[in-house]
C-alpha cells in the first residue's frame, strides 16, 4: 500500500509489521516516485527459496550505482553491495542466504553461527557477542548462574519485526530502509535495535544508522561488533589497510608474529590460520576515524568511517585462506573486543544501557573507484593520524 | 470442506491433518452453522506473518461474548481470552507469538523456552517441566544415562498434528476446537495430548479438556503444569488470589520473607524478584478447587476450577515486576511443582502412565465481570475452605 | 519448465536449485515423456502440510512397479519404498516427516536426531556419525578444542541445494532424481554430497549412487553410514538376515548374550534392548557383497548390494521392539562402524579426503517378491561365503 501523500512529504512503504500482520513484497521505482529524477533507481524485495534458503526475503536497494542487498530475515545484515566492477562482499563456504531456522547457534561448540556466516555485513550481538564459551548471568530467582554463550550472540539470526522504505522526494532523494529487531526475552535483555540503511540516488556511499535502546526496567549490559567482511576484488595479495589508531595489539601469538605486517595482506594460503588484531581507532577533529581497505594497485577501495565516541574498538579479522575456505578479511568497529564477554566485562568493555536509555551508532561506506580517490582517502587518514604514532605491540597484551 | 450432516449431528470441520495432508484455514460463523441461533460467533483461522511469528496459525474462538485466541502452531496454547473490559492474558517482554523455529529450548542456560513465552495459558510438559538442569533417562542401550533438561519441557513448542472444530447445533451449542499434539520420538517418550477447548454460545466460561495417553509399550513418566498467566485489569496493586488450600509452602528464602502477604499482590516493581508458592489445594464435596484472581475493587475477576484428583499440586507465581519487564501473576496447576524433575521425582510427584494407559485433565475458567459474582466465588471458595484452616510455612521445606 | 530437448537427450527438469532461486513442484509422466513406453510412470512432488511436517517436500516416483517416497527436505533420505504387498520402510513412533527446524540436534543429550528418525534409508554423516559424545576438532585459531557430537550427524536434517530429475528416452528408461546437500561451513567441513537415486521402468530394483567431495583447501575427515530400516512385512517373527562376512563382532554384552542368533529375528517384544553386530562384508569376485532381510515363509525379501571397496563396514541393528516402540532392523553400510568418532578414529575408520577430492558410494537394493527369487539371492550369497568361514565373535572387542 504505496502512501499517496503530496510531494513534500517523503514516499513511505511498510513491508513487515508484525503488530499487523504484514510481510509484503515491494517494487518500488524512481518512475512512480521520483518523477522529475531521471536516475533508474529501485528498491525489490526478493523471496528466496530452496534449500537452507527458503523463507529468507531479500531486499535490494539499486540506487543507480551501488546495488545494496540487505537481508531483514538475518537481523539486518547487508549480503554484498556492488558497484561496477567492485563487489563488498566475500566468498564463503556457506553458499546460500541461511535462514534462522536452520542454524543452531550452540552447535559444534558454540560455533553454529558459522554456519550461516556469508554476509558482507553482519551485526554481532546484542546482549553479547565474541567468543563461545560459560559467563555468568542473573538468573529468574535473582541468583547468579552461568551459560554457555554461543559464538557472536544472536542478532544475525533474528528476523525484523518491522521494515519500512522511506524516500525523500527532494533531492538528492536519500532512500532509507528502517528495520526494527527484537532482543527480548522474559527473564533476560530486552534489547531493541533500530537500524537504517540509507543511500543518496547515484551515490557511491551508504551509511547505517543503528539505535540500540533498552526496552527493560532495569540496567542492561549489551555489545555490538560490526563484522564488514570483504573478499576480492579489494582484498588480493598487495592489498592495504590504513586507519588512524593509537594502539595495535595482535590477539594472540599466532598474530603477534605477524604484527609488522598487520596492514598488508598476502593472497590465498590453504592452511594459514587467522591473524587478529585489535586497534584503539585515532578521532579526527571532527570527531569520526577514517579506515580503507583498497587493492594493490591502489585503484579500487572501501572507506569506512565513524566515531571512536561511538564504537571506540577496532578489530582487524585478517583470514587469507585458501579461497574455497572463506579469502576475507573483516574490518571491525566495536564496543568492546571479539573475545568471550567474561574478558570484555573485566577489561570494562561491555557497555550498560540504564533502563529506556538508547544509544546510536553511525557507519558511513563508500566504494572507491579510483586511483585518486584511493588517494585522497590516504591523505585523510594520515592527517588523523598525524596527531601521534601508533603504538603497535610486538606481543599479545593480557589482559588485552 | 464443512460437514454438511442433518442439524442432529454436531458441524464438524477439520483444519489441520498431518495424515490426510491439511492445514485449513476457515472462517466457521453462527449465520451459516447455527441457523436458529441469534448471537453472532465465529471461528476464524488468522495466518501470522513477518518477523518470528511468520508461519503461526491462530484459531480465534468469539462465542458472541469472549474471544479466544488459541495456537496450534504452539501446543495448543492459549495467547489471550477477552471479555469487554477484561483480557486474561499479559504484556510479556516477547511481543510476537515465537513459531517454534525460532525458540531453541538449550539456549540460555536452558532457559530458550522463555524467548517465546508470552502466552495467558501455556502447558508445561510433556516428558518434563520444571526448572532446567541434569536430570537422568534410559538410553538405546538400556542404560541409564543423563541429559540436560531444558525450562519447562517441550510441549508449547510443538504444533499440532490435527486440530479440528465441532460446534453443537442444539442450544446451548458448545462450541469446541479439539487438537492432538505428540510429544514422541525413538528411544524416549510416545506421548500424546489430546485438547479440547470448549466454550458455549454467549457464555463467559470456557473449558479445557485434556488426555495424555502414553503410547508407547512400556510405562512412561510425564509431567504437566498449566501456566495460566495475568497481568492488567486483573493484575493491580491490591489484587487478591483466593484458593482452598491444605498447605502453603514458599518455595524459596525470597518467597518466604512474603509468605505472610503470599495472596495479595503489589503494583509494578522495578527489581521484584519472583516469589513462588507451592499449594496443595483442597477439594469441594464435589471432588473440584476453585480458585480466583480478582482486581483491587474486587469487581473483576477470572475463577479456575479443577480437580486435585486430576491436577494435585498448585503453584501461585507472582512476578510483579515492573511492566516492561513483565507485570504478571501465573496460577499454575499441575502433576507437581515446577522444580527439576530429578527432584521432582525423589518427592513422588512424576506420575506414570502404564503402556496405553491415558490420564484426563480438565479446567474451567470464568471470566468476573462484577462484584457480584467477585463475591460469590470468594464464598464458594471460603465453603470449600471451611473444611480445615490451611497450614501456611514460614520457611521453604526442604525438601518440598 | 520441461526440457524439451530432442529424443535421444534425456528428459531434464529442475525442481530445485538456490543459485537460481527455484524451488518448483513438478508432475512429470510417461504420457509426456517417453511416449513409446506403454508403462503408466510418474514423478510427482507432495508439499506436506500441517505439525512437524509443514514444509517438507516429497519427491515420489512411481516406476510403474516401485513407488519410491524421496525426502529432498531431510538429506534426500527415502522414506518408503513400496511393491505390492512389500513396503521397505517401518512405523517410527515418529509419525510424521519431520522438518528440520523442528529438530534440534543437541536435544535429549545429544540424542535429538531421533525425533525426526522415521525413513527407510537415512544417511548419517558428514563430518560424523555414530554415538553422541566429545571429541576433538580443530577451531578458527587453529587449537585443538572439543565439541559435543550429536548422534548420526547433521545431513539427514539438511535441505537438497539443488534437485534434478533426469528420464532416459531410449529403454530401459532410467529415472534419475539427482540431488545435491551441501554440509559446509566457515572454520569446519566444506563436504558436498551429489547423490543419484535411480530406478528403470518397470523394475523391482533401485539404485543410489553418492559422491561426497571435500570442496575445502585442506584435507578433511568424514563419515558416512546408510541407515537402513525395515520393519513389516520383511521382518517378522523367524525373518533372517543373510549376508557374507569375514567377521560378525557383538558391539557390547547384550548383543553378545544373542550373537548365535544375531541372523535370526524374533517377533516384537516389549522391553527388548537393541543388538548390535558389527560386521566386515566379503566381497565377491565382482568386487561386490549381496545381502539380503527375508521374510519367515522366505517368499519376500529385500536384496541389498554394494563393494566394500566403498564400504567396509556393515552393522546390523536389531530392534525387534514392541510395534509401538518400533520394530525396525537396520542394515548399515558404512564407512566405519557406529561409535563415536573419537573411538573411530582411534581404529583407523575415519577416512580423509584429501583438499578436492570425492569418494563415492553405490547401493543397489531389489525387491524379491517370490520363494525363488529369494532362494536365488540366498544361494548367491552363499557362493560369496563359500570363500571362508566367518569368524563369529563372542565376545565384545575392545576396541572393536
């Protein structure tokens, strides 16, 4: 049902409202909204079906340039986003677009989230999120007991309960796609998430806009870890990652023999095991951190920007497997570090929410498609960086 | 396919059938069923969708003066009944009615079961309930072995293989929505439940009706609670609960410091930790208890009837936590107390079902919609009282 | 979308396939198809509706003789195979065919595989089978760590990626339902199965040809074992199990107490504990054993063959159980036998595939509907034991 309101107010369509009863599919177009934009732009819904698939609805933004695939059935995550001949995205061993049914979170160990693990784009969280394994929690009697938290907690495999398209009919016609997903559980968190996908028409960026807000009456822990997972083209042997940061510390020893090298990566390697690195993002005077990934030739990146205020930890996932394992690397900005959440909590880094209390999170992407604007990018973060030299570690700090 | 049989015979219509490969929606109205008959009622099947009720069929019951929703999607539960001013039933921190797919019983430390509970009525069971936590079984090889129970057992997360409605075409035409859910797997339990919900034309009384048959060869344990939940109008600062009681016995040192106001329930709290009382109720001449809920004007109420020759033990759960996180009071009869069935069983209170063997339970439920019948109840229960002063305990038992 | 390519390439038709997003029903006939065959042959999907079984898809084929029941929704597992007064399959007290998002693995301690477990030929496998119970892998930062194996794996509870039925024009023939089920994830097994089930017209036999491939860049364990279950009308009361072995070991001392009959079947006994052989298969000079579960009169049976090149080993799982319980025997090729994994590999009986590589797997099973084919199948197994003596254990080896 398309809102037929004047042309200052912006175009609005609900596809999921579950308090009515709505899961529609959608083709919203520039023809029937923008009239006077000549961008061919669209936003789709699509059903997927078959095998782990089935059930699992897409939505895909095309805002002209960029071709955004969110997934509202895998708690908001983002699939891939294409532009020419630039794709964020990665080749996982994990083929389809699971649907939450068929992933059993406590599976092998914990780590049944692995199963489902494809996106470009996949929240981890909300009321945790790293590492498997026991933590304590308050129990319905009041009393302290203990569970098995599952690998990078819950968020990805929770379906939207509300998803709406809003396009703003002025100029430059900014499409935005709001979500709402429900962490709440009688005797546990009651933890909302607002997200907003949104991208100017022709535009070679996109920005999530999240709100975390604690619907409970009481004070509640939460964590969210913004896995952005990326394959080739941009990531290749040669390839480079630049953030301001005021400190790297590698995880663990495998990293740490690597720790000079942090920033570059080497193609595929059947049998290379993963090297973290966890990072203290540097804010420029605007208050946000710049980071990039581009390719070897330098001519094609990813710039991914936000505020240290916001997500003050960066984790660099580096994972140049052999390509049939999963060639990515994920580029991290946190609340706190991807390790079991009885560390975070002990290094001060699992935040609290006082009841109804909320708080936002902003990531701004762009898709670089030049040698000069690889540059310029460059330049940016090493302005931000200029205030100081990082501190790298030589060895894994414990605790980190 | 309506049964189209002379006006002697009931109307029967089937609706879900796992062997005949049906699940029907319908829309059942007294204009084309009981042509006679001047109220205006309906059985109406409602297909939910979007976010985790995607895939849920409700069965709504209007008999021209309550409306109840029943799932059969969840164990033939019952998600709210409404009568003017009145709803049995409660705001739970879980917005949507969960599709079983989505609730993973392990999770939380056992504790998955809560992520879908939200229901005014909801079976706990059927190979167990209780608390989650170890508890031991037969194994394929004869052998004891042991395995984790999980918060409340099974039962409300599993759909029903037939679910059918037969509505009487003589006054004061009983209308009734049967259902069989199985709880039934190799080398474990082959239980059956088999529901009625009944409710006559106009009334504001409503019935279920259960049989648990065990089909399997050898004797079987079972269990059963039926967790009747309210929260607001019947919920209020100053409510009462009213029940003949032989004995009263806090579950716990929280529940015992208040086992001296254990029948009056305060207003929403933030921090309340639930109080649990364990009861085994007195019975009438007439083999029935009779309890009731009533608000703080006592003009508003719900009564519940059973047998404790069918249902022996009680359970009064009082939660009245603050309304976001679940302002709510369950009235809980059942084959024991909501403890893990390992102790459970050492108090002799796991019943056992002889190969083919089937044990009935029945409850009635009324909806008070005045201070006349508020008052009634309360004598009715004060008769039944009257037999002997309840033992109230100052301290847990231990054990039960 | 029928192919509708000339006479001499076989009939094509896509039911499934995620990378194209289909997942179709089909109704495919000798009318249409194989225009000179007077055999009235189908292929026909059913989408099962209602409890457990709501989205499951059947694939039935009916060759004019046989009529094949395929379970692409359950790991292409077969849940009946039926010819005249013979059905290869067995009562489960699991009624329906359950989908796999009603089961959860880890339930009932590992043991939730049984609650879906009702097919006359479930694989088990990939990355294990056998008992459920610790054992070692290797996790993202290339540790040792442990995980809790579930019984018989994952693949009977995975969705077909893609289905094909393929029909030879030429006599006799063949239908071929040709699927593919994907076990794969980040950090864990990349295995893929292509499994061929097929059948000529008019036959009493069928065949299924698997191939598992290691599509990881590192060597990786597997584990395969085809659960093969009858029950009525084959086994009854005095129905014998005919196979060549080199060697029939009782896994524990209950099997051991009736390793002298472990041939002979006895009618259904309430209370009866399973028994377990564990078998080496002889082949014969083709490279082939021939086993074959007949009935008392030995005028019905079921003939199933295959290399134990492929195969090695061979269990026999008797469970003449009350029929309520299920009376069901199970014959099992297999890579190995049904321990836990930890104690399989242990005895050598994990294989690996090397990065890339495939194994494949035949079985070809018939129909024997008269005294003289049973006789026939009888005496050629004979010849194939006429070889060597078998070495009959009495007692448990330790290690098997």
């Amino acid at each position: 049902m398309p809102n037929s309101a004047g042309p200052a107010e912006p175009f609005r369509q609900t596809l999921i409202n579950t308090e009515r009863n709505i899961n529609a599919s959608a083709e919203i177009t520039g023809r029937s909204v923008t009239l006077d934009c000549p961008t061919d732009w669209s936003v789709r819904t699509i059903a997927l079906r078959g095998g782990k698939q089935e059930g699992v609805d897409l939505v895909v933004i095309d805002n002209g340039r960029l071709r955004i695939s969110l997934i509202p059935t895998r708690g908001m995550g983002i699939f891939e986003v294409v532009m020419g001949d630039v794709r964020l995205g990665w080749d996982s061993p994990v083929r389809e677009i699971v649907h939450p049914s068929f992933v059993t979170l406590q599976s092998r160990g914990g780590l049944g989230w692995l199963e489902g693990f494809n996106e470009f784009i996949v929240r981890c969280g909300m009321e945790s999120c790293g590492a498997p394994g026991v933590d304590t929690f308050i129990n319905n009697n009041g009393d302290e007991a203990t569970m098995e938290l599952t690998l990078h907690g819950k968020v990805a495999n929770l379906p939207a309960q509300e998803l709406e398209v809003i396009v703003e009919r002025q100029p430059p016609h900014r499409i935005r796609v709001r979500g709402r997903v429900d962490e709440r559980t009688m005797f546990g968190p009651k933890l909302e998430l607002w997200t907003e996908l949104s991208t100017e028409i022709g535009s070679n960026a996109f920005r999530i806009c999240d709100v975390i807000t604690n619907r409970g009456a009481g004070e509640q822990e939460f964590q969210m870890l913004y896995h952005c997972n990326v394959g080739r083209p941009l990531l290749q042997a040669g390839s480079t990652f630049l953030a301001p940061v005021e400190r790297v510390t590698p995880i663990n020893e495998t990293a740490a023999k690597s720790v000079g090298r942090y920033a570059q990566f080497s193609g595929p390697q059947a049998g290379f095991v993963e090297q973290v690195y966890c990072m203290r993002p540097l804010a420029g005077e605007d208050g946000r951190t710049l980071t990039m990934l581009c390719n070897a030739h330098r001519d094609r990146g990813m710039s991914l920007s936000f505020r240290p205020s916001e997500l003050p930890y960066l984790t660099l996932w580096k994972n140049t497997a052999a390509e049939a394992d999963g060639y990515v690397t994920g580029i991290e900005p946190a609340t706190g570090f991807p390790q079991n959440r009885a560390l975070e909590r002990k290094a001060g880094r699992v935040p609290r929410l006082a009841a109804g209390a909320s708080r936002s999170m902003a990531l701004d992407f762009a898709v670089l498609a030049s040698a000069d604007e690889v540059r310029r990018c460059a330049d940016a973060i090493a302005r931000v960086q200029s205030q100081r030299a990082p501190v790298v570690d030589e060895k894994p700090a414990k605790p980190l």
